[in-house]
C-alpha cells in the first residue's frame, strides 16, 4: 500500500499544533495542522534539528527538538522529540489510527474525554518521567484508551504499529568532546533553523537565573547569537533572578518581569498548564509569551544530568521523581505561541553515564565546588563565557509552583480571577472526578502516603528544624488538584472545537 499525506492548514489552530489521522484501509493521511507546522510531500514537522532540514532526517538525528511524521517505505513513522519532556499520542481503531502533539486535541477529535472513575491522571500523564519503558497508557471515557510515547519511533504499517527507541548518541570521551558537541550540534540548529526550504522562521531566546542550568544553557545559546534572555522577579526570584550573569554574558536584551504577571490573564491561561497532568509548574513563565513567541526558547531544564550524584538513567527514567518535575506543562501554551522549548541538560541524555563520569573527573575538579549542589560541567561552560563564580550556582532556589498539595483557599491565591472563577463553576456543576466511597478511600491512603511533605511545610513556617524523610509522589491528591486535570481538559478540549468548527 502506497501512503500519502493530505493536508488541512487551519489557522485558528495553535501554530505548532498538529493531528495526523491515518486510513487503514487506503494509506491516506489527513493531516490537520497549525499555521507553523512545516507541511511537505513525505513529511510533516513542528520543530528542528542538528542536520539538515531538507533531508528531513529528524528520526535518526542526535537531536530533535519538536514533533514530526514522514512517509516511509512501509507506511508512517511519527517521531518524538530526542528528549522525554514532550510526548507524541495515538488512538486506534479498525479503521484508524490518529496520532497527534495535543493530548486535549487528540480527546476532542476522536470524541473522548476523561474517565471520571480514575483519580490518578496525574501520575499516568506524567508517567513519561519513567522513560518510554515505563510510560503508561491514558484511560479515557467510554473504555478507549490513548498511548503516550517518549524517545520514540513510532511507524504505522498496513498491519501493525512498530516502536522503536530512537537511536542513542556517542559516548563522550571528556569535557572537551562533550563542549565540542554541544556547540556543534547548537550550530547545527541554528543551520536548520535558516534553512531555505522552511516555510516559517524562529527567533531565539534563553531563560537565566541564579542557578547552574539555566546560567550554562544562556551561555550556550550565546555562542549561536541569541541575544535576548528573560529572568522572573518578586518573591524568591529576587534572590534567583539571573541579571548578574546575563550581564556578564554580554546579552543586550535583558528582560525581567514580576513572577505574578500572569494572574492579570483573563483567559484561563491556567488551562494550558494543567490539561497535561502537571499542575502548573511552568505557570509563571507565561508572562514572557510575547518575547518567546515564534522562538527557539533556551532552558535549563532536566539540570540532573549534570549533577555529579543523579538519579537519571540512560533509559530515561528519573529515579525518585516528583510529578512536577515533568516539564510537561508549559506544551500547550508553547504550541499556542509557537516556541520551540530546548533543554540542553538533556542534550546526550541517551548516554548520560558518560556526562556523570566526566562529572566527577579530575579534570573537572577546578570547577567543583562541593556540597549536594555541584554541578561542574555547566559551571566551567558558565565560567568559562565570563560568568563570575560567585554570581550563580551558589543556592538552588527553584522556580514555579504545583498545586498537587492544595485545597481550594491556596488555588485560589494561585490563580488569575477569570481562571478561580471557570474551575469553581466547573467543579460546582460536578464535572470532576467521581464523588463516592472509593474516593474517600483513595484520599485517606493519600493522606497516609503525604503527612510528611505537609509537615515538613508547616515546620519550616514556624521555623522549627525538624525535617521528616518524605517518598516523591506515590500516590495523587484526588480533591481538588485532581478536579483541575479535568478543569483544563474540559477548557482546551472547547477551544480545539472552536477551531475546528466541531461546536
């Protein structure tokens, strides 16, 4: 059988969203597409590469930051980004297969929504943290079921559904094979980026704090030109902001914006950062969207890579997670701006070992500073760029929020007003999860599972030092928390409906 892609540009789709739906019975592939989606003969994609873009190579590249399908010999291959931060989804039924870069624009298409029997979305949405080994498929109402796929190639034949892993990189050999690659593989980017044959444009801007991550990834994005850098202040970024660094980097463009710009929004932006199953931790950093639009974004993300003692495996898996630590939250609201999001920590993930082994080299002891904050390899790349040692990598402070802890007084706090009032009616009208004797007994093992993360919050409030050992997230909160997953759903489902005339 001979396939072939068929194209429906729809501009009120996000720009960087797209559905590809696939007929078992002729080969043909609709694909529905925002106004950024790169549309060809023999391949689609939302994103960019180290290689070069008209040889369309992005399922065999050592990176690959986006989404993208392309014809194949026996059928179609759909290709997941070369790191475990975004995820690829695909339904099938006898007659078809859909695949797409949007959870709530796949539910809509195929007529789904949540199951409001299942209490714990969270952790099966973010059960991408455990690696494309460990990733676990999305119950949905009516019995179906949605798979979610990381690091992965996935290629539909006349008769099957083939996964493979993508291909894993080169080890590196030491610090300067690893800088050398890294720079490489950035001006292959850039290169791609450029390419002629692109129908759309990115520009380029990197997020900063005061931490190791960030401050090494605006280092890097340096080196290809990328001039403009954004840092959160008010409250704890006060303390974590990035302009002491982004200065010494010599970015010209250096913008810093109040942490809790974003509860202005009347638009239930919070939607966007929920509908994944994280609970909002990128939230903040939306009060950059107009500066990250149509951009390369540059962030310090999955920084564990380069941490000297991690609980990162070369399958992908993080070790001892916390469900915020996903990264997943900010899709829908990148796909919406057309930002394409690189974490380069994750850059060899595939090969991470090596990365540890250099880590804890004596060739990088210079860099090394001690305590469980040390993490050598991005403070020789930040220093090494002009970055005074004492500017940054001294405290981890962290950035964003979750609201997997809250009840309904500290979601509100949280929220913009238009967002509190949506999800209050939302919840009011019973939309959420199933009430009932099983819930309860659901949230008393959460209780049981958690009493110590709530006390170790409420003695460090009153100041007391005393610090319970606490298990990273087992068990999800099914009150409130679990209302907003379906609160988010239910708001982007809507909005793909309007954009495709489904209404």
């Amino acid at each position: 059988m001979r396939y072939s892609f068929s194209y429906q540009c729809i501009r009120e789709l996000p720009k960087l969203t797209w559905l590809a739906q696939v007929d078992r019975s002729t080969g043909k592939v609709t694909a529905y597409c925002g106004s950024k989606v790169e549309q060809h003969p023999d391949f689609l994609v939302a994103g960019v590469w180290d290689a070069p873009f008209v040889e369309a190579g992005f399922d065999v590249s050592d990176v690959f930051y986006g989404t993208g399908a392309k014809l194949k010999d026996n059928g179609v291959m759909f290709v997941t980004p070369s790191h475990s931060m975004e995820r690829l989804l695909l339904h099938e039924n006898k007659e078809r297969i859909t695949v797409s870069n949007s959870f709530p624009f796949l539910l809509e298409f195929i007529h789904a929504g949540l199951d409001r029997t299942v209490y714990d979305y969270e952790n099966i949405l973010c059960s991408m943290l455990n690696g494309p080994g460990g990733i676990k498929d999305i119950p949905v109402s009516g019995g179906e079921v949605i798979r979610q796929f990381v690091v992965s190639n996935i290629t539909v034949t006349d008769n099957e559904i083939i996964v493979t892993r993508r291909p894993s990189m080169e080890p590196f050999a030491d610090y300067n094979d690893y800088y050398a690659r890294i720079t490489g593989s950035l001006c292959a980017v850039k290169a791609n980026l450029s390419a002629a044959e692109r129908s759309s444009h990115f520009g380029m801007v990197a997020t900063i704090s005061s931490g190791y991550d960030s401050t090494a990834c605006a280092a890097l994005a340096r080196t290809i030109g990328c001039d403009c850098v954004v840092t959160l202040k008010g409250g704890q970024y006060d303390s974590d902001n990035g302009l002491t660094a982004a200065k010494a980097l010599g970015y010209r463009h250096i913008e810093s914006r109040d942490k809790l710009l974003y509860k202005r929004s009347t638009d239930s932006i919070e939607a966007m950062y929920l509908c994944n199953g994280e609970l909002g931790t990128e939230l903040q950093f939306s009060v950059f969207d107009d500066l990250t639009a149509d951009c390369l974004v540059f962030l310090g993300s999955r920084g564990s890579y380069w941490n000297k003692s991690y609980e990162v495996t070369e399958d992908f898996e993080m070790k001892g997670y916390y469900f915020f630590e996903t990264g997943v939250s900010y899709t829908e609201d990148a796909l919406k701006n057309g930002s394409i999001y690189i974490p380069l920590p994750a850059f060899g993930a595939s090969v991470c070992n090596s990365i540890k082994r250099i880590s804890n080299s004596d060739e990088m002891k210079p860099w090394s500073v001690g305590g469980d904050y040390d993490r050598p390899i991005p403070r020789r790349i930040a220093e090494t760029a002009g970055v005074p040692r004492e500017a940054f990598g001294m405290k981890k402070y962290g950035g964003g929020f979750s609201f997997c802890y809250d009840n309904m007084r500290r979601i509100r706090g949280k929220m913009s007003e238009s967002g509190y009032a949506s999800f209050l009616g939302f919840r009011k009208s019973g939309k959420g999860v199933k009430k009932g004797l099983k819930r309860l007994r659901y949230l008393r093992k959460y209780d049981r599972d958690t009493y110590p993360i709530y006390l170790n919050a409420a003695f460090g409030r009153l100041r007391i030092p005393i610090k319970l050992k606490q298990k990273p997230n087992v068990r999800v909160n099914p009150g409130a928390p679990a209302d907003l997953i379906f609160w988010g759903v239910d708001v982007m489902k809507k909005r793909y409906a309007e954009a495709m005339n489904l209404v």
